[in-house]
C-alpha cells in the first residue's frame, strides 16, 4: 500500500529535488588517452631540453625505424630491429609535427579509447604502428631515411573510427559515437559519408606525401605510405579489438 498522500482519489506526487548543475570536466578525454599524449610531449621535451644533439642522434638510430636495419642480418646487429617499428611512433620532428599529430589523436583516438578500453589499445597502438611502417618499407626497402611520429598510428584510429562514428543520416556523431554499432566491412563500403572520409583521406596524403604539391612539411617528407597502411589496418581489423561491436551499446 502507497504512504503518499492522497487528494481526491489520486496519488500527489512528492516534492521534486532540486536539480544541481552538472559540471563538464575541462578535458574530457579517456584517460589511456591522456596518458599517450603526455608520454608524447614528455619525450619531446626530454630530447629538445634534456638530450646533447649527440645523444639525440643515438636516440633516433635506436629507437626510430630505419628501412635499411632490414636489409642486414638481424642477428648481426643489435635488437633494435625488434622494438623500433612500434617506438618510432613516440618520436616526433618538431613541435609543429607533435601537436598536428595530437590533434588528430584527440579528434579520432577518443571515440576508439571510449569505445575498446586502456588494454586493447595499447595492443591496438603496438600493432599499428609495425603495421604502418610495413607498408612504408615495401616502398622503401633499404633506404637510410628515418620514420618518426605518431600519424600512422593516428591513421590507424582513423580507419577504425570510419567503422562506427558516421550517423545514420550522415556526418560523424559528436557525442556517444563510441556507442554506435560498428557497421560491416561491406556495410562501411557502401556507406555514403564513410566513403566520402575515406576517399578525401586518402587522396590528401598520397596527394601531400608524394610530391605532387611539393610533399615536404617543415619537418620533413610526408611518409604518405605508412598512413594507408595504418588506415587500411585499422579499417579492416578494428572488429577484432571491439567485443560486442556490432550492436549498439546501451
């Protein structure tokens, strides 16, 4: 039996709660992710501030990816090899190089961050990242060139946010995105708004990277392969990192 007061034969409802204002966090990003950007900007700063420009010289032949290390017997040289294609991608040129890759980082790296959690992206960010430089080395089979920086990983975020951020109507959600249902390899490729992002995506890198319009930024040359093989990576396997993706979540 009800113990709210009673006129006339209906039940009065009791007095509302005031309702207090809710306040948005200044930054709300996940935090894996602001974790990624400040390990970012701490490398940089320890390299520009930190580091002799020989002992930045020996960091980059470490732990930066270089095409030609491949064109050696491994076992005759040191174990860089073995974990440069993944921390090449904490390594930037400059900070012009930096923030433009942390923007992008922000912009498509949250809905991925929100959607599969702190564990599967760093496993995300470690495969990516060899999986981008892989395209570029089949282009670049034994070159001494250098590849630094956090775009084909940031391509590969990408890729697998065209799985799920675009609205049925088109357009990308801005919020709760992370919360969409991930749409087919087949159902992406006959969608209007994810083929229009894919194919101006792709166009302005190959157009930017390899030499059409100049392809040089203040940093260096545009390593355009690297960003189709992280996009193409995270397009296609991005269902292997979101359990439950293919229904909306609630």
């Amino acid at each position: 039996m009800s113990n709210t007061p009673k006129i006339d034969g209906t039940e009065r409802a009791s007095p509302a709660q005031p309702q207090l204002p809710v306040r948005e966090p200044a930054f709300n990003l996940p935090g894996s992710l602001l974790f990624i950007l400040s390990a970012l900007v701490v490398i940089h700063v320890l390299r520009l501030y930190a580091l002799s420009a020989d002992m930045d010289n020996e960091l980059l032949y470490n732990f930066a990816f270089l095409p030609a290390r491949y064109d050696y017997p491994l076992l005759e040289q040191g174990w860089a090899w073995l974990w440069s294609p993944i921390t090449y991608s904490f390594l930037h040129g400059g900070w012009e190089h930096l923030i433009f890759n942390a923007f992008w980082l922000v912009a498509f790296g949250a809905p991925v961050a929100r959607r599969i959690g702190p564990a599967r992206l760093a496993v995300f960010w470690c495969l990516a990242a060899p999986a981008s430089v892989a395209m570029h080395v089949a282009f670049h089979w034994g070159e001494e060139v250098i590849v630094i920086g956090a775009s084909g990983v940031v391509s590969a975020l990408m890729g697998a946010a065209a799985r799920f951020v675009f609205s049925p109507n088109g357009g990308i959600e801005r919020q709760d995105a992370h919360r969409n249902a991930r749409l087919s390899i087949p159902a992406a490729l006959s969608n209007r708004s994810v083929l229009t992002f894919a194919a101006i995506w792709l166009v302005t890198n190959y157009v930017l990277g390899s030499g059409l319009l100049g392809g040089v930024s203040a940093t260096g040359p545009v390593a355009w392969e690297a960003h189709m093989g992280g996009f193409l990576f995270g397009f296609l396997l991005f269902g292997l990192f979101d359990a439950n993706g293919s229904r909306r979540f609630r």
